[in-house]
C-alpha cells in the first residue's frame, strides 16, 4: 500500500533528530580498519581464486570471499560521497588506489551525483540519476536493470580505457562523456551536470589512472606476462559485485514515486527501505549500513557505523513509531517481492 503524502507531516522529525543528534561524527579509525581489512582480503582471495585448481572447492570458496570483501570495499564510495566536504582526504586517495581504480569504478562517478539524490527537490524526479519509479512500470523492466550488471564490467573498460583518450582527442566527445558516462546511475537518461563535483576536483587524475590501469592489464595479458584468467577472473568479480549492487539498489527504496511532485525529507524516507535483520548476514548484501538506507536518508551525513544505534533508538525511543516502522522489511527477498507485486498490479491496471 502506498504512503500518501498527507501522513507525512505526522512523522516525528524533531523528535528522532534529537535522539541521534550525538552519532554524527564518523570515526576514522573504524573507517581505515573496516576498509583496509576488506580490501585486502578481497585482493587475497583474488589472488588464490587464480591459484587454485580451476573449478575446485578452494577456488569457488575464495571467488566467494573476493566478491563479498571487495563488494564492502567499494560500498565505501557511498560514505566518500557523504562525508564532509575536505575531510577524509587520504582516505579517498587510498580508496581509489587500491579499490575504485582497479575496480573501474574511481570516486568522481559517485561524487555530487549522489548528493543530489538526496535533495528534496531531486529526489525522485527526473533529474535524480538513482531513482526511476520501478513500482509503476512494468516489472521486466526492474529485470533488464540487474540483467545490465552482466555487461557492466566491458562497459567500463570501453569507458575508461577507449573513450578517455578519444575524448581528449576529438573535443566535441569529451562533453559527451561527461554527461552521459561518467555517473553511476540508475537512469540510462540520465545527464551530469557540468558543475556536479563536490569533493573529486582532481577527477581527471582518476580517470587517467584507470585508463593507465586498464591498458597495463590487459598490455600485460598480451604479452603473457600475466594470464589471461586475471582478466577473467576480474570480469566475473566485477560482473558479480554489480549483480549483487543491483538488486541491494531494488531493495533499497520502495520506487513509488512518478515524478510528479517534488518530495519533501519526511516522504524521501517513507518511499525508502530499511532491511535491519541479521548483522552478518544482511550486512553482506547491503554492507557498510546500507541495511538502513531509509534511517539513512533521514540523516544522510550519520556515518555507517552509528546507523545501528540509530536504528535501535527510534524504534525504542520515538513516543510513536508507527510511521518509522513502515519502512522495514524483512529481508532481501520480501523487499524485493513487495515492488514487484506492486509494479505487476500497476502494469495490470494500466494495460
């Protein structure tokens, strides 16, 4: 059932600040130790997933590991988007060195675009590149956007590795790029905006290292100083990561809004999802407190580690939790079959 924008102004948001206002600070030390624990064991397991018996137990077991450690890894591009301006900054040059470089996935294509799909005047119209009203279409459409995840890995490296040089080489094509390849979005029609740097001023520094990485890899593979599993490998890494993140992103807002009207903070809340459940379990398909997005889009600059205790406090604390709680669900599999029974009866009544 759809929240109406009339029980919005219902929701206690004076209330719920002043019970969390003391998590905001993030704390660098769980930051590096989180991160650099995950990077290197997803790199570990890379490099035994090679090593192994092609096929065996060991290297099924180590794939698994490198995707579920370099998953979390990246997720930490959703933090460098939030955190304050100026902060950080080695931190980000240590994330895209050994994380969103070799990934293809450098922090300039999270950075400012993903703010603004927190402005209430964005959000869920069509100038937000996160959102498109999946519970209102056609839910095969919901289908092609995780089917997509398999083409992703080529799709960067044609990105990075083709279209950098020849963008700076014919002109007219570098505006092209920048606007239509260089966001991680949702909306394939979605355009970035000239000005939408936030924190990544020297993004074409992180452009022209991936472009350097991707042509060292595969030179190497070429001239068989490396095999050419590692490009395998990596693509099914990669291509698995994006399968993961596809279906994390259908389960993390309920996707109801047509554009129509712009959506203040209280209704961004109620059209996202939180997904508590299990600490170890949940956290390895929505890692680094994503299984509280919608606490998140209440107070996006919380930092991951405190959306826990934020979640505890206004389920126990708010005088009515009624509204906050509408939000939950169970698990990965009842969001994800609430927005598509939702998307097949509007299909239903529309055809």
């Amino acid at each position: 059932m759809t929240d109406t924008p009339s029980a919005t102004p219902e929701f206690p948001l004076r209330e719920a600040h002043r019970l969390v206002r003391d998590l905001m600070t993030p704390n660098p030390w769980i930051y590096w130790t989180d991160f650099l624990f995950h990077i290197s064991l997803g790199w570990a397991a890379f490099i035994t997933a090679l090593s192994t018996p092609l096929f065996s137990i060991w290297q099924f077991a180590a794939y698994v590991v490198a995707v579920l450690a370099l998953y979390r890894a990246a997720i930490f591009v959703h933090e460098l988007a939030h955190l304050k301006k100026g902060t950080f900054k080695t931190f980000r040059l240590a994330w895209n060195l050994i994380c969103g470089i070799p990934l293809m996935i450098p922090s300039f294509t999270y950075d400012g675009v993903h703010n603004d799909h927190h402005k209430p005047d964005i959000y869920g119209t069509s100038k937000d590149g996160e959102y498109l009203p999946f519970a209102t279409k056609n839910p095969m459409e919901m289908v092609g956007y995780v089917l997509l995840s398999l083409l992703l890995p080529t799709l960067l490296i044609v990105r990075f590795l083709l279209l950098t040089p020849l963008s700076y080489l014919i002109p007219p094509l570098r505006k092209v790029v920048w606007e239509r390849t260089s966001s991680m979005t949702i909306d394939p029609n979605y355009r970035r905006a000239e000005n939408s740097l936030r924190n990544d001023l020297n993004w074409r520094w992180q452009e022209g290292a991936s472009c350097l990485f991707a042509a060292l890899i595969i030179t190497c593979v070429f001239l068989e100083i490396l095999s050419y599993a590692v490009l395998v490998l990596w693509y099914i890494v990669t291509m698995t990561i994006f399968l993961l993140n596809s279906l994390r992103t259908l389960a993390a807002h309920a996707y109801r809004n047509p554009g129509e009207h712009k959506m203040t903070l209280a209704e961004q809340y109620l059209d996202s999802i939180n997904v508590p459940g299990n600490r170890l379990i949940t956290a390895l398909w929505a890692p680094v407190g994503l299984r509280f997005h919608a606490t998140h889009h209440l107070f996006m600059s919380m930092p991951y580690h405190n959306l826990g205790k934020a979640q505890q406090r206004l389920v126990n604390g708010l005088s009515d939790n009624t509204l906050y709680l509408k939000t939950v669900r169970s698990g990965l599999w009842d969001a994800l079959t609430t927005i598509w029974k939702e998307s097949s009866v509007s299909t239903r009544k529309n055809s």
